[in-house]
C-alpha cells in the first residue's frame, strides 16, 4: 500500500483569493494525473500570508470560506484526490468596548466535492515577525483523516515546533504527519527546520512532511524547500529552495509501519549560503515590485559597493528593461565615482543617466546663506546633496511610477551613517539586512556567479 503525496511549494499572492484559489485547483489537476492522492498547500495559502488587518475585516474571512468552497466544488470529479487547503475561518466578537478574536488560522480537508474536516491551529506565534494573536484564537482539537487506507494528522507550522500537537494527532490514530507552512526565511533557516522536525518525528516516532510555500511579501521571504523525514529523523526528501513546483514524496506500508519510499534525486544538494541569500533578495525585490504592480524600479547609482549590489539584484530580479540608474554627480564626487558607475551600469545593460546638482546644490546654499552666516561648512551641507538626490529620484518615481529602491546597509542605518530623507528615501530598502562584512561577501560571490545570466 503506497501513498503519493504532492507539495504544492507554489507562489500565492496576499488577497488574491481568485488567483490563489485556481493556482490550488491547477496543482490539484497535475498532481491527481501524475498519481498523486494528497495535495498539501501551505499555510494560509488562499488569503496569502500574511494577510494582516485584512483578516479583521469579516467580508474578506467569509470571500476566503467561499474560495474553499469553490475549489471543492471545482475539483469535485477528482473523488479519490484529498486537498488541504489553508485560509481564515471564523470572525470575532466585537462591541463598542471590547473585540475577541474567534477566527482560526485553519486548514480544510477536501475530497469529492466537500469539506470533511476543518482544523485550527493551536500554537499561535507572536513573536519577531509574527502577529497571529492579534487576528487568531488557538484551536483545541486534532485533524486526522485517511488517505489510500493511510491516516495523516495534520498540523500548521508553529504547532510542530511543539511536541503537544504531534501528540495528540498520534494518539488520534496519525500513521504520517504532515505539516503545513508559511515559515520565513533568514540564514540557516532551512537546516534549523530539517534539525526541529527531524527531533519531532523521532519523539512521536512519525514520519514526517514538511510543506512549504515559496516568494516575497513586503518584507518576508518565503523559500520553499520543503521536505520529509522518516520516523527516525532521517531526510528522504528535500525540494530545492526559491523554485516555484509541485514537489511528491511517497509513502508505503512496510509491515505495521510507515516510512517514505526512497527515490534517486529526491534530495537537492545543498548550497552555499551566499548563493540562498542572493536568491532570497532577488525574489524579495521581485515580488515587491510584481504583486504591487510597479512597472519597474529606479535607484540612484553612486559608484559605491552599495548601490552597485542594488543594481545588479534588481536586474537579477527584473530584468535590464525595468530597471533605471541615475547618477547624480555633485562639486565633490571625485572621477572614479561616476566612471565605476557608468561601467556597472554599462555592464549590465541598464539605461543610466547623470543629473548634475551643482547648481541645484549652490541654490540651497544661497537660500540659507542668510541662516548659516558665520557658521563653517560641515555635514550640513553634506547632507543637503543627499537630500536633493532624494528629491530628485522620488520626483521621476512620481512621474513615471518606478518604485525607488534605496541602497543603505544595516551596519550603516545601525549607526546612524546615513541621511534622513536623503539616502534613506524611497520605497524599497533592498539590502537593509544586510551587514557590511555581507555587502562584500555577496559582492564577490555575484562577480564569481551569474545565476540569472544577466552579466
């Protein structure tokens, strides 16, 4: 007896509740052809995650009730295909003085046109990213279901990180747990998952699966590389981070146990962390600028590291046609700022324009000559060319409708070496999370690799 189970390690779009929903049919459809009997979306997958205030508002929790309904019933002739989707369920209790939150971060198990069971998740994380407090209330129960003559208990996300959930699901009667996700992305995340559920697993003595969705929003990126483990924590599946697919892993009956079927290939190799964290801010800048339907990006371009990087992720992420750099050389840029410009912007094929502010420049210091008198140039004026660059590029951002892409790093918005409304404006900080030491180290990982075949 063997089961075939399919990730839908897919891109959902926060509200898009039409587009999400078809995307979780589609993947239903291929998945059923290839042999697959079980398809896990990730967590939240129809409102998207994370959907924040939108989830307080009631229309949008009933429009995500009415998706799940629609994808039953869209996939209502696939009788023997079981869906899990996740989605809003619920409301809340509100009065003039008092609002309790009653909606569940939830998951529905569809098969032949219905919803067999709908499960709420019981450990809420509220912490670094995480509001879910804010808009859930934890669940109580357990959600166990058979597929193929297999139980599978089913968990979302923060409930495997605790061993209660996983528990409860086997004394449930769960041969197989599978684990629906939406769990942002930092450096070495992916191992941390593998190390925790691997440890889950062998507590319960339960294979595992591990379903993740994969893209940007606003400022999480989602990488997918979903993956299983055996009962014993072994990995029998690792999906490849940052790709978009429908991934299947396959269980079987081996005497009174379930373990994953062993296949060639099923376990991506690993990859250095330089070349995760480019694909990580490739996507971040991609579907910033995508879902928010921005024609394309502009950044001022210094012939500094910095915003040499910028440039060369938003091509990586948009392609040379939508990405715009400005130089804005003043009295004090010296030669090799604006020749290193020019030559990043001509390697990469982007169109470049310089913008003098020397007279710009000379009209702010004449309007304040009055103000300033008998005070020393210093930092002041320094300042004042950042801020006309600002000005300058949030003005074409405006008329044209690309979004500025700013270019400070961490270590420098950490000690303040930085303009306010100068270098810092814009719409996008791209590499704010980024050390300098890493600024460096990416730089030159970039100038050995060209994954996206940009130059």
């Amino acid at each position: 007896m063997t089961l075939k189970i399919a990730i839908a390690q897919l891109n959902f779009v926060v509200g898009d509740l039409a587009g999400n929903a078809q995307k979780i049919v589609d993947a239903a459809r291929h998945a059923h052809a290839e042999g697959a009997r079980l398809l896990l979306t990730p967590e939240l997958s129809i409102a998207g995650y994370a959907a924040e205030d939108l989830f307080l508002r009631p229309a949008f929790t009933e429009a995500c009730d009415a998706a799940v309904l629609g994808i039953a019933a869209a996939l209502a002739d696939l009788d023997d295909m079981v869906v899990v989707v996740g989605h809003p369920h619920g409301g809340s209790l509100k009065s003039r003085s008092v609002s309790v939150q009653l909606r569940h971060n939830a998951a529905s198990v569809i098969q032949g046109g219905r919803i067999l069971e709908t499960y709420a998740k019981r450990e809420l994380p509220n912490y670094q990213v995480f509001d879910e407090r804010r808009y859930f209330t934890p669940g109580q129960g357990t959600c166990v279901f058979k597929v193929g003559g297999i139980a599978v208990g089913l968990l979302i996300c923060e409930d495997a990180w605790f061993e209660q959930p996983a528990q409860l699901a086997k004394y449930a009667g769960a041969e197989v747990l599978a684990v629906i996700n939406a769990s942002p992305y930092h450096v070495g995340k992916e191992g941390e998952r593998v190390a925790r559920m691997a440890d889950r697993a062998r507590a319960v003595g339960l294979p595992l699966v591990y379903a993740h969705g994969v893209g940007g929003q606003d400022e999480m990126v989602f990488d997918g590389a979903s993956f299983a483990v055996q009962a014993d924590g072994t990995l029998a599946l690792q999906a490849e981070s940052f790709k978009e697919k429908v991934v299947y892993a396959q269980v079987g009956r081996a005497q009174a146990a379930i373990e994953f079927i062993a296949e060639e290939g099923a376990i991506a190799p690993p990859r250095e962390a330089e070349a995760q964290l480019w694909d990580a801010l490739v996507l971040g800048v991609r579907d910033y600028i995508g879902k928010n339907g921005f024609p394309g990006a502009i950044l001022g371009l210094s012939g500094g590291i910095d915003s040499a990087l910028v440039l060369a992720i938003a091509v990586d992420a948009l392609g040379k046609d939508k990405v715009r750099a400005l130089m804005m050389p003043s009295p004090y840029t010296a030669d090799i700022s604006w020749i290193d410009a020019r030559d990043m912007a001509e390697r990469l094929g982007v169109r470049y324009d310089e913008i003098s502010i020397a007279h710009t420049f000379e009209s702010y210091k004449w309007a304040l000559a009055g103000e300033f008198e008998g005070r020393a140039e210093d930092t002041t004026e320094e300042n004042l060319q950042a801020r006309i660059r600002g000005t300058l590029l949030m003005a074409l951002s405006n008329k044209l409708g690309s979004i500025v892409l700013t270019t400070g790093n961490k270590s420098e918005m950490a000690t303040g070496y930085c303009t306010l409304y100068g270098d810092m404006a814009g719409g996008f900080a791209v590499i704010k999370d980024l050390l300098k030491t890493t600024v460096f180290a990416l730089a030159r990982w970039r100038n050995a690799h060209d994954p996206f075949g940009t130059g």
